[in-house]
C-alpha cells in the first residue's frame, strides 16, 4: 500500500509535563511497506515542536515536499537517525527528542532554544537503497 498522499498535515497536542530525558517512539499507526533501514535513502513528512512552548518550528508540509536524507549517518539529528529507523513506510510516528539527542545546548537559531526537547510527528513517504534507482515506497 505505501504513503497515501491525501494524508493530511498532523496536528500535536501541547504536551506540558516535565521532557523525557531519552527517546520516546510511539507509532500513531503503523504503515504497511518497506522498512527504514540504516543508510537507506528515505522521504518524510513531518511536523516540528518545541517542547517549553508547543510551537510549531518546522514542518515539511508548508512546503508541499517531503524532507529526503540518507537514514542513519549522520546527515539528520540523532534522534531523527535512531528514531526512523525501523519504521515502515506509510506509517506515522511521534518522536520525542531529548536536547543531547537534537540540538542541545547550541539549540538552532531563534526557532529552536539551547537544550530544547523536540517532538516531531513523522510520516515515512518512501524509502530506498542508495543507488537502487527504484522505490521500496510500494509493496
């Protein structure tokens, strides 16, 4: 089945309470194609928060594309990296970003504060092999 592309942009509830201090994975549903694996070329929409304020960062959908990087290298923070992989395309997962795992204490410009916790709702587009020239989006 894969991405359906009428999936509309995610919401995400201001989340008060006090941050988790590790990763937190929750799969709001789980998609039903290929799996994310390390180094593996994926595309993914998604939405960004910040946790002290509930606002909305960043998002892949204002921009009507989704973001495409190399999965488990080191081109995306480290909470993207880890908490990608595994997911199955056409799923949607919230992630929850502990600062050494974002930004940290260098934060990222005025949008995102020094030791921020980050939640991000993710769906996974596609994902392929580097260099297969073919997508693994569609079973």
């Amino acid at each position: 089945m894969g991405f359906d592309p009428n999936t509309e942009k995610p919401e995400i509830d201001f989340p008060g309470d006090n941050p988790p201090s590790e990763l937190v994975l929750e799969d709001i549903w789980e998609g039903d194609g290929a799996t994310a694996e390390p180094g593996n070329i994926i595309k993914a929409h998604y939405v960004g928060v910040s946790w002290s304020t509930g606002e909305e960062f960043d998002a892949s959908w204002n921009r009507g594309e989704p973001l495409e990087f190399q999965v488990g290298v080191g081109q995306v923070i480290q909470g993207w990296d880890q908490g990608l992989l595994g997911m199955k395309v056409g799923g949607r997962r919230k992630i929850t970003i502990p600062p050494h795992l974002g930004y940290g204490e260098r934060g990222a410009g005025a949008a995102i504060k020094p030791n921020e916790t980050l939640i991000f709702v993710v769906d996974l587009v596609s994902t392929n092999k580097p260099g297969a020239g073919r997508s693994f989006g569609i079973r």
